[in-house]
C-alpha cells in the first residue's frame, strides 16, 4: 500500500514521504479500514508517540495521522459492533501507524459509523477537533447553560468546535484570535471577539470557562479572567497559572464511539458546521503540509478520490 513516513523528527514535514509499506494486519479486537480521507495535525511531529512507542522505543519510519473515515475491509479476532463493508470514522491510537495510509489496522472501539450522507472527507475532520472540545468543555468543564465561555483560537478547528458547542449548550461564547479571524469566528457563533493582539484581554472578567489551546503567556493572562468556582482548560500542557479559586485542568483527547456520534449527528442536522481549510490529494499531501501553504483549519488528505 502507499503510506505517507516520517523518520527524522528534525526534519519537520520536510522529512515525509510517500512510499510503499506491507499493508496491516488486524489484530484481536482490531478492525482494517481502507482509508478514503485522512486529518491531519501539524504538531503530531512534535509528539512523542510519533516517534516511539510506549516503552520509549524508537519506532521509525512511522506513519503519522489519526484521524480517518473509510471503508471497513476486515475483522481481527474477537472484533465485534463493525462489520466489513461498513462506513466508519474515528480516532486511531497515538501509538501505532496512523491514517496518511491507504489502510490502517485500529481498535474497533475506536470507530464509529458514518452516516451515508456525510463524506468523507467531511467525516475525517471531526475526530481530534470534535472529540476534543466535546471533552473540553462537558467531561472536564461541565460546561453548563448560562455560562460564560472564553474560546481561544476560536476560528481554529478545535476553536471553531469549542464555540459551536457551547452556544448550542446555551453558554455565551467570547471568541479569541489574530484581527483576519474576527469575522470567522463570529461566523461559527462567537457572541464577541478578543483580537489578542491589538484588544485589552483583561477587559473581560467573570468567566466561567477559558479553553486554551495557545498556552504560554495567554493561558498565564486568562486565569486571572476566571470566576470564582470556574474552570480553566487546556489541550497544550499544564498552565502556568491557575484560577486563584477554580480549577486548572490539561487533557489529551480520546477516543469516545458514543461523543462521535453525537457530534456528527449534530453536524447531520445543521447544529454543527466542520472547519476545513486545506484538502489535498494523496499524492500532493506531502507539499500540502508545508506550513507556508497552510491555511485555517483542518487540514485534509483525500486518500482516495
């Protein structure tokens, strides 16, 4: 099969290509997808998991990507829930050879059915973008209606995400971003918009959930914005500082069959909108991740047309 490799962490996208590999088995419990779409997240080259395994053991030339939707193909022993010839989408482990490939091997709990008329491509964008702000802002944030909900990165895929949830969970939603984001973010249903660079963010005050995906001196700053009882959360790391009477929360996202399915019926029914920016051919995807051609949003390989 084609898979898309990385084997020199220094080398950034740089060091991808696409080459032939032996195609995967299915495991016990494992399913084998024949990938038509594939997400991808520029900072999976920094990740630890894209380069060993999880007794720290260099697995290299690995496949990066974990997001997907395609074609069930085959079933490991044991496997149960999917069946072959299924449409399904999901999120592979972070440790095993991922989706820039024409078929993976994954867990079968990891997937989730795809409804016909959602596309692939369509299906691929909403694991790690969807899955991350529904954890976000329900598991961890126990976001509730009324609620005031500071989105950084708001025209972002997890951003945009972030927003869209919480207004349709009826919090009132204050969007973040650079001043070309304003319009987008307010697009995806930000009620007011911070331009980070140019607007005071310490004008806001009495929030009662901050979602950080930047960190760094902007995570610092947005503690101090939160209210009494409220919540910081970030995908970036721990922060460095905390709400003086809240709490600070850092998660990794995971797979969740049920939350993936609430989130693209969502999308089925108009109360979500994906974030796409980018989408590239198989052959041309490797071009595509060089970060000068990237643009907002999710970044999207067509693994097959």
């Amino acid at each position: 099969m084609k898979a898309i490799v990385v084997t020199d962490q220094a080398a950034g996208p740089a060091g991808m290509k696409l080459v032939e590999r032996p195609g995967p088995q299915a495991a016990i419990n494992d399913v084998v997808v024949r990938v038509h779409a594939s997400g991808f997240v520029p900072t999976e080259l920094t990740w630890p998991s894209t380069w060993t395994d999880r007794l720290d053991r260099d697995r290299t030339p690995s496949i990066p990507g974990h997001e997907l939707a395609g074609v069930v193909t085959a079933l490991g022993y044991g496997t149960t829930g999917l069946s072959v010839g299924q449409r399904v989408f999901g999120l592979a482990d972070w440790y095993r050879d991922g989706t820039l490939a024409e078929y993976v091997a994954m867990e079968a709990r990891n997937l989730a059915p795809l409804p016909g008329d959602v596309d692939f491509t369509v299906g691929a964008s909403l694991p790690i973008s969807g899955l991350t702000a529904w954890q976000g802002l329900f598991r961890h944030g126990r976001l509730q209606a009324g609620q005031i909900v500071l989105s950084h990165g708001a025209a972002g895929a997890v951003g945009s995400m972030v927003t869209q949830l919480a207004r349709e969970a009826g919090a009132y939603v204050i969007g973040t971003g650079r001043a070309a984001d304003r319009q987008k973010a307010l697009d995806f249903g930000a009620q007011e918009f911070i331009d980070l660079d140019n607007d005071a963010l310490e004008d806001v005050g009495g929030v009662d959930l901050v979602f950080d995906v930047i960190g760094g001196e902007i995570g610092k700053r947005s503690a101090r914005l939160i209210r009494v009882g409220g919540t910081l959360v970030s995908i970036v790391g721990p922060s460095e500082a905390r709400p003086d009477d809240g709490l600070a929360i850092d998660f990794v996202v995971e797979s969740d069959r049920t939350q993936l399915c609430e989130i693209v019926q969502r999308l089925r029914d108009g109360r979500l909108r994906t974030n796409i920016g980018n989408i590239a051919t198989f052959d041309d995807a490797v071009a595509a991740f060089n970060p000068a051609k990237r643009i907002g949003g999710k970044t999207i390989v067509r693994v097959r047309p």
